[in-house]
C-alpha cells in the first residue's frame, strides 16, 4: 500500500449551499418515575442502574434510561438515608426528550454560502 509515504490530492471544490433549510428540534418536558437499584455505595458517592432500562411513556413512545451517579454531601445523605448495594430506590426524573423537527418553511433560515473570490 502507501506505507510511510504521503500523496497529495487535488482540491476538492467547494460547492453552493443555496436552499438548504435548517430545521428546528421539538422538545417535551416528561416526568418519568422509575425504581433504581444501587450498583455502588462508597462514603461520597452512590451509584443506581434503572430496574427495567427501556420506559414505556403513556402515549407508547420508549426511551432508554441511564444510570445515576450522586455524589453526596451532609444534606443528600441525611434525605437518602443508609443505602446498601442492592437496595431498590423510587426515582421521579423531570426529562426533556426530542419529540420531532419542525417542518423548514419558506421563512426560515436558510443556510447561505459565501460567492467565490
């Protein structure tokens, strides 16, 4: 093949971007509440992995759940209580998921190339 040796290539031109529209992402707030159990219980720090990964919302869309990391201080220690490796704790979780685009109309901002020198 090449090994150590070095080609050179021709300049690929670049090419006008006129029309392109950019869409925007539709959010949602959710709540999801979900039971996590605790993987890791050191001094400082607790970790949980979701009971069932995949939640199923109401309206039958899915999404994956991910592990939680809480590194403790007096106030978060003393609400949580003793947790041991093992124990199932309830979550209630505020997320934000991606629930579609907008569609690009006319009006929105198109992405525009600068004419050539």
């Amino acid at each position: 093949m090449l090994e150590d040796r070095s080609v050179a290539l021709d300049q690929y031109p670049l090419q006008q971007l006129n029309g392109i529209q950019a869409s925007h992402p539709i959010y949602e707030q959710r709540t999801i509440n979900a039971k996590y159990r605790c993987g890791n219980a050191a001094q400082d720090r607790l970790s949980f992995e979701p009971v069932e990964r995949q939640h199923q919302f109401d309206d039958g869309k899915m999404t994956e759940l991910a592990n939680i990391n809480i590194n403790l201080n007096d106030e978060i220690r003393k609400s949580m209580g003793v947790v041991n490796v093992g124990d199932v704790k309830d979550f209630r979780l505020n997320v934000q998921i991606l629930t579609g685009f907008e569609a690009p109309t006319a009006s929105s901002s198109a992405v525009k190339s600068a004419a050539p020198a």
